[in-house]
C-alpha cells in the first residue's frame, strides 16, 4: 500500500487531500501543528476508510526538528504533499518585522527546510513524489498581499529548480498554484463564486496532477490564464491598478 505524508494536516484542503487519497487506497500520515486538532481529524478518516492513518506533531518553523522528524517516520512515504501555510497580516507585516518573518518562515523557510530532507531520502532511493501548495499570489506582487506573495514566490522557484535538477533521478516535483478556495484561510473574504474552488476541487487536482506527473497545476484552470494576462500588465498601468 503507498503512503502519502501531508504537511499541515489540519487544513481545511489537507483535510480533502487525506479523504481522496484514502479512498484512493493509499495508506496515510498526516502532520500538523495542534495534534488535539489533529487527532480526531486522523480518527475519522481510520473509520471511515479503514485504512492505515499516524497523526504526528510538526511544526514548519521548527527547522532543527525536520530532519529528526522525518527520520522517525515508520513508515517512508511514497508521496509528500507540503500544504501549510500561514496569509497574516500584511498591513500588519509591513510595521511589525516579527509578523513579516513568520509569514516568510512558514510559507518559505519551513518549507524548504523539510523538503530538503525528504528531497535527500527521494533521490537515494530514486523514487516519490513531492507537491508543494503555492499560490497565484506569487505570480505577480500585489500591494494588497506582497509579503506572503514574495514568500509564495519564493516556494514557487525552490520548486521551479527543484523539479529542474531532479528530472533524470525519478523524483517528480509539482507546483500547485491555488487562486481562490474557500477555506479557514479566507473565511473572512468575499470571494467570486466562478474563480473559487472547493477544497475537495484542490485535493482532486493535486491527486491527478501527481498520478500524471504534471509540472504546475493552477486550481481553478482559468487561473494559469488570469495569471498570464496579470504577469504581462506592464508596470506604468499595473501601479495605476491599485491592486
Ligand atoms: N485558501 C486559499 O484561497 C488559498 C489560495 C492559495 C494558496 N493557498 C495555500 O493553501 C495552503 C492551505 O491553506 P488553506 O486555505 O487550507 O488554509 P488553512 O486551513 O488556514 O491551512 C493552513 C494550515 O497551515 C498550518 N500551519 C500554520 N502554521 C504552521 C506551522 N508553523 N507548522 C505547521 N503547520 C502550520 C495551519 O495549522 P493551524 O490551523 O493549527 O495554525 C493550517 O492547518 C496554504 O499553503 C495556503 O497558503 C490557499
């Protein structure tokens, strides 16, 4: 049975991540940061499954803890879905460094501080399969989010180089840039009903994408092309847009 390890296990897409892949029969270990969050969540999905489910504790910027973390897994996975994430406060962010910091710390640093290990134990064995959750919001810097988008950024080329110097060693890299979901994450936002996907949408892309061993995925599809059209606004116009 194949494994898969998700990264913050209490997301509300993590959530529909685990759900699909345990219905597609795989084996699961979900990690988050509140394990008293986590430990129901675990516990349903062992009895609506049956299948195998650890819950363990992992915290994204507890950086001198990944490699422990990861080298105490029973279970090696086959497949590590990286979805943790923190948005913050960006006006708060601009005056208070300490809330920068986090935001650069769990979307960026913690990231690639975990992935380097798993990276490392993939690409001895020449095998598995990593999926990062990035976002749009690293496409194109936006005055109303440009801190966890400069940290989404970030992810989006470790990923980028990653997937590049791995291509011939059986280790597949994908990108998944969500645009809107509906989720804790945005509770408070009015997002547009057409452009915002379901976390379940997200866990269906995510697990086809990495069955295909597709590159980048953008959920909802229109995405990739609202991205490109907001990539090619030149800069004169784009500083009038306010966005
Ligand atoms: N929702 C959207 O519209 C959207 C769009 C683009 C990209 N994304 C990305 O999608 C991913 C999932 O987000 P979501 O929308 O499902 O929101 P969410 O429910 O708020 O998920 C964020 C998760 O990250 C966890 N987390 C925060 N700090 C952590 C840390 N130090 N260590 C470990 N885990 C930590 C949170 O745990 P706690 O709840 O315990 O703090 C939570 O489970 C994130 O990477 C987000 O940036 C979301």
């Amino acid at each position: 049975m194949k494994n898969v390890l998700i990264l913050g296990a209490t997301s509300d897409m993590a959530q529909a991540m685990a759900k699909k892949y345990a219905a597609e029969g795989w084996s699961l270990t979900l990690a988050a940061l509140e394990s008293e969050l986590l430990d129901p969540i675990a516990g349903d999905l062992r009895v609506r499954s049956g299948t195998d489910v650890q819950a363990l504790a992992f915290d994204a910027t507890d950086f001198s803890n990944h490699r422990d973390f990861y080298e105490s897994l029973e279970t090696k996975p086959d497949a590590v879905i990286c979805v943790f994430g923190y948005m913050g406060d960006q006006i708060l962010a601009c005056t208070d460094f300490d809330e920068a910091r986090r935001i650069i710390d769990i979307n960026y640093t913690g990231a690639v501080s975990i992935l380097n290990v798993v990276v490392e134990a993939f690409e001895k064995r020449g095998s598995g399969s990593i999926a990062g959750i990035s976002s749009v919001a690293g496409d194109r810097g936006r005055q109303s989010n440009y801190i966890y988008g400069s940290a989404k950024a970030g992810f989006t080329a470790y990923l980028s180089g990653l997937r590049n110097r791995l291509a011939k060693s059986g280790v597949h890299v994908m990108t998944v840039k969500p645009g809107f979901c509906r989720t804790k994450m945005t509770e408070n936002l009015e997002l547009p009903a057409a452009l915002t996907a379901t976390p379940e949408q997200v866990a269906h892309a995510v697990f086809q994408g990495l069955e295909k061993r597709r590159n980048t995925v953008y959920t909802l599809w229109m995405w990739r092309w609202i991205m490109l059209v907001i990539r090619h606004i030149p800069e004169v116009v784009f500083k009038r847009m306010g966005m």
